[in-house]
C-alpha cells in the first residue's frame, strides 16, 4: 500500500500489547468523534428547540443505528475475511473477495435505503412514538435516512483499511466530518433556526464528506484496495467464506441493535420525559463504553492476522492481555460515570426531572460496563476465528435477557421504568458466561 509505513500494523509479529495499543488508539478516537454525530444534534436541539425535539432525535438515533448496524456488520465480516486473507499473504484472494464484498454490500445499502423510506411511517408506528413527538421526528428521519449510502462508503473502506492494520486514516476523514457536523449545527440550528431539518441536514453533509473522502483517498493511495480487473468476477469459494462472516456478524449486529430498537419502544411508552432521558444517558452511556468496544475490535483484526498466519499460540497470550487491559479501563470509567452521573445529564439539559431519571440509569448501569467490555472481546475473537454464529448466539443471550426482562420488570408498578435499567448488566452476565463455555470449545 502507498502509504506511511508507520500507519499499518502486522499484528503477526512485535509486541502484541504496543501493536493493540498503537492500532485501538485511532480507533477509540474514531468512535468517540463518531458519537459527536449525533451527540451534537442532542446537546444543540434540547438547548435550542425543545424537550419534544430531544425526545425525537434521541428515538431517531435508535432507529438509524439499528438499519446501520446491518451495513456495519456485513463490513465488519468483510473486514475479518480481508484481515484472514492478508495475514496468508494471498493476494490474489484479498483482491477479488474485497471487490465482490463492496458489489454485494453496496447493492444491499441501496435497497436497504429505498425500504426505509417505503416503510417510514410504519417503522414510527411500530416504535409508539407519542403524538407530541411524533411530527418532529418525522421530519428528522426523513433526511437523516439519506446518510445511509454516506454510512455504506465510509464503513466499507474504513474497515478494509484496518484489515491491513491501518486504523489511522479513518480517524483523519471521520475527525474532519465530526467536526463539520458541530459546525454545521450550530449554523443551521441556532444560528439560521432551520429547527430539526437543520440538525438532520447537518449530520447527513457530514457523513458524505468522510464517505466521498475515504473512499478517494483508498482509491488513489491504497493500490490494494483498487479494483483490478483481473479480479473484478464472483468465485464461489470466496462468496462462501465472506456471506458466512458478513450475513452472520450483520446478523449479530442486527439482532443487537434490534433488541435495543424494542427497548426503545418500550421508553417511549413511558412518555417524553423518560424518552428525553433516556436519550441523553444513552449519548453518555455509549460514549462511555465505546473504548472498549473499538478494543474488541482491535483485538478482532490482531485474532484474524494471526489466524490466518497460524498462529494461535500467539492469539492465547494476545487473549491475556486484553482481558487485563478491560479490566483496568473499565474500573475508572465505571468510577467516573456513577460519580458525575448528575453533571454528565446536565450538559444535555437542566430540566430536573430529566436529570434524576438520567441519573438513575447511568448508576444503574454504569458500575458494570467491565461486562460488556469482556462481551466485545468475545465477539471480535470468534469473528476473527471464522466462527461468527457463537457470536450471533451470545447477543441473542444479551439482547434476549434484555428485552424479556425490560417487558417483565417495567410492567410492576414499583418499579417502572427503572426494570428496563437493571435488564441490561443481567443480559450481559449470562452472555459472558456462554462466551467462556464456547471459548473453550473451540480451543
């Protein structure tokens, strides 16, 4: 690749702690920008528009993160069948399986995106969105759902360039975009008063500049990531091995995000105070804990490499030290959510009542993220070792605890909305546990 030497990591040999370290860096800076996406809009409606506006972005975020969790996760499966393919050395392979995988995805992102807009109002429904919200997020979803294509191109080519081991160019084009989305939020919402239109027209023309702008810089400076025309027709080997990584680890995404979307329904049901609430906790919650999921998947790309270079003594001792690095990272963020849950809801609003409710799920949940950090390993390890479906059956352990407990609990009279709070650590616990059994199965 024609690019600085020092921006790839060969995770197949050096020091496994500094490579980790070096390649998650860029990753975990990437993932926090990437919340700005939406942060952004939050914090800049629910100071400038009002309640009913937060409650609609923060419903809408839900639903855009789950139709683009299908789109990660079929790059996120490429990804690993890329990394496998470059740990071997086989050229030739890693050629055609990335044209075939950015064909098939990129068909698929168009489709997706025509269904939302078909399904629209039916999808609104479905999440029981409240009368008073109902039209504010309405005019958001619809141009926010135009980001879909903007979230296929950058997604595609920034996993294919982390499946080399370079994580750092992504950052470049993502902190560029996040920036120009805050910039562009304050313009249209409190500047021009474009209201909600302006938040979701804000965020749309900042994904498609880190889209548009990566997949130019792969085209020109990554030969490898070009597509030769040599390469550019459908083997039916190749196609197996990427739609078993792809569909399944989209599947798994997808039934994550699903879960969650459910759980959504249920806080709308609540009204928009606990929506509002629920909206901002999230925002924190996420950005909280997305360290360590950017860790997992660093750690995915250093199981993949050396899977494919047969190296899996090296894969246990790289295991070690991931687990010893969760631990430590999570005990701080975990001491810092519950202990600034109040000033941490603040900077999204000073409505006291949302404030209290916000409090309520962060110290609920926030002293337990070291269990969902163990999670993300255990997704990125079996996707990396070509047996994604033990990843799709621990999110259904997740998500499934999740949403059955959240139904049942916030359904007693005494405790309300805070059931759906405590499903959440208890779903990761059981998913941990199946994730220890099936390690040691596969080993």
């Amino acid at each position: 690749m024609e690019v600085k030497q020092n921006w790839t990591i060969d995770f197949t040999k050096g020091s496994i702690v500094a490579g980790l370290v070096r390649f998650s860096i860029p990753l975990m800076i990437g993932n926090l920008l990437q919340q700005f996406y939406n942060i952004a809009d939050t914090l800049i409606v629910g100071r400038f528009i009002g309640k009913e506006a937060l409650a609609a972005v923060g419903s809408a975020y839900t639903i855009m993160v789950f139709l683009t969790s299908v789109i990660l996760g079929l790059c996120m499966g490429s990804s690993a069948f890329l990394s496998i393919q470059h740990g071997r050395g086989d050229r030739e392979t890693f050629a055609c399986g990335n044209f075939m995988a950015f064909v098939l995805i990129g068909g698929f992102a168009v489709a997706l995106n025509t269904a939302v807009y078909l399904g629209m109002d039916a999808i609104l429904t479905l999440l029981r969105v409240p009368a008073d919200v109902y039209e504010p997020m309405r005019s958001y979803v619809v141009i926010i759902y135009g980001g879909i294509m903007a979230t296929f191109l950058y997604n595609y080519f920034a996993n294919s360039l982390r499946a080399v081991g370079n994580s750092f160019v992504p950052l470049l084009f993502l902190g560029v975009s996040a920036l120009l989305n805050i910039f562009l939020d304050i313009l249209f919402v409190a500047v021009f008063s474009f209201g909600i239109r302006g938040a979701a027209a804000a965020t749309i023309l900042s994904q498609y500049v880190s889209g548009i702008g990566i997949w130019m810089y792969a085209w020109k400076k990554a030969p490898m990531l070009r597509f030769d025309r040599k390469q550019m027709r459908f083997r039916s080997s190749i196609l197996k091995n990427i739609l078993s990584l792809s569909v399944l680890t989209s599947l798994q995404q997808s039934i994550m995000n699903f879960g969650i979307l459910m759980v959504q329904g249920l806080v709308n049901s609540f009204g928009a105070a606990v929506m509002a609430a629920f909206a901002a906790a999230v925002k924190v919650d996420t950005f909280a804990y997305s360290p360590v999921q950017d860790f997992g998947n660093a750690f995915s790309t250093f199981a993949a490499q050396n899977h494919g270079a047969q190296k899996e003594e090296r894969i246990r001792s790289g295991w070690k030290k991931a687990v010893l690095a969760v631990l430590v990272f999570c005990v701080i963020i975990s001491l810092a959510v519950t202990v600034f849950a109040g000033e941490l809801m603040s900077i999204f609003t000073d409505d006291a009542q949302i404030i209290q409710i916000g409090i309520s799920y962060l110290r609920t949940e926030g002293i337990f993220y070291c269990l969902i950090g163990f999670l993300f390993l255990f997704y990125g390890y079996f996707r990396a070792v070509e047996q994604p479906v033990v990843s799709v059956i621990l999110t259904v352990i997740s998500l499934g605890t999740r949403v059955f407990l959240a139904y049942l609990l916030s359904g007693i009279a005494l405790i309300g909305y805070v059931g759906i709070w405590v499903s959440i650590p208890i779903g990761w616990v059981l998913a941990d546990l199946a994730g220890l059994y099936f390690l040691r199965k596969v080993r």
